[in-house]
C-alpha cells in the first residue's frame, strides 16, 4: 500500500516539481521565540511578547542512484540532476515550496543551506542535508488617522440606507496557474495563497493540487 507520506519541493509556481525518493528518518521543526524578559523593580520579571520568528526545517538524507525497496517510487532521477536543480533554487531570488503530505508542514521558503557528499562504495548516491527557512513577505502596516471634523447642525434628514454588501469575487483557474501566482496577481501578495485555499476548503483539499475550471472565490 502507498504510504500518505509525500515529500515535494517546488519552485517557479510550482512549474518545477521534485518528489524526495527517500523519506528522512526524521525532521527538525525550528519553531522558537523572540520574546524578551526584563525585571522591574517591585515586580520581578515580566515577559515582552514579540512576533514569532521563520520557521526553520532540517533533514538529512541521500538521493539513490539505483532504485531499493526503500524507494517511494522507481523511476528515479540521477541524483547530480537533482543536486544541480536544488543548487539553483537556493541561488535564485524567488521562492521555493516545501510539502510533507498527511502532515500540516506547506509552507513557502527559502533554501538557507544544502551541503553535499558522495561516499566510497555507493558510487553515484549523493548524501544531503537540507536546511530551509520559512519565507514571509515583508509588508508596511498602514496607520488609520482620523481628523475630528466639527461640523454645523443641519436639519435632520431621513437618512438613505446604504447597501453594504460586498459583491463575492471570483477566479476561474486557468492551466498553468498555482495558488501562489493567483494571490499575487489578484491580491498583491503571494503568501495570501493561504486565505484562498481556506476560503475554497470545500474544493482544495491540497493547496498544491488546483485544477483549471474551478471557480474559486478570492477574500476581500
């Protein structure tokens, strides 16, 4: 039986794909804090929340050059091509996606580190250890100030009712597009892929797998 285990890396919006042959034994989630604590006279220690830093991913592994019964899949891929494409990933100024199916770990990022060895006796095989970092665009907060405006008092109206409902929008899935490039091309941001899958729950069931034709509602 297949295992629910699918490890994918992506990259160009999703047009470049490569499934891990080879599950890691284990991998570290980074998650920490930038929290400060400081002591106040006549209170002791009290804690500064701050915002949560990237997520940080580590695994180690190795690409085979011979299929195994360990192999999730047998049409492999000679691991130097697959070194040669990861490499050019971590270089590039755009990011790549991250994907363990059956697990809450999708998330944009970027390859901070990805050293390399062949080992004497299984030539061909290339030993790796992968390091990435959650990807998160940088956007400026915008202020609301509102300028207190005396007016004069005028005579009461009877006031007209304003219809405040907002139309749905609307995006019809084309062949070719990701949910990346669809956030970033109606919303601004491509890291909002995230709000139009959980506003499209009932039709994506996997943020990496859209279909052309599918209508999808875009948020607000």
């Amino acid at each position: 039986m297949a295992s629910k285990y699918q490890m994918w890396l992506t990259h160009n919006g999703e047009s470049e794909k490569l499934r891990f042959p080879i599950l890691p034994e284990s991998i570290t989630v980074k998650n920490g804090s930038l929290n400060k604590s400081v002591s106040i006279a006549g209170l002791g220690e009290i804690v500064i929340k701050q915002d949560r830093p990237a997520l940080g991913i580590e695994f180690s592994c190795f690409f085979p050059a011979t299929p195994f019964p360990g192999v999730q899949f047998t049409d492999l891929t000679p691991p130097k091509t697959i070194k040669d494409k990861i490499m050019s990933w971590k270089d590039s100024d755009t990011p790549s996606h991250f994907l363990l199916t059956g697990t809450s770990l999708n998330m944009y990022c970027t390859i901070e580190n990805f050293p390399c060895t062949e080992q004497g006796g299984d030539i061909g095989t290339i030993y790796y250890s992968l390091v990435l970092k959650e990807y998160r665009e940088v956007s400026a907060r915008q202020v609301k100030v509102e300028a207190s405006i005396k007016k004069a008092t005028l005579p009461a109206e009877t006031p007209t009712r304003t219809d405040n409902r907002v139309e749905q929008k609307t995006y019809t899935v084309v062949k070719g597009d990701c949910l990346w490039n669809i956030a970033a091309k109606q919303l601004g941001s491509g890291s909002r892929y995230t709000e139009i899958a959980s506003l499209n729950s009932d039709i994506i069931k996997n943020p990496n797998l859209i279909y052309p034709g599918q209508v999808l509602k875009l948020p607000t």
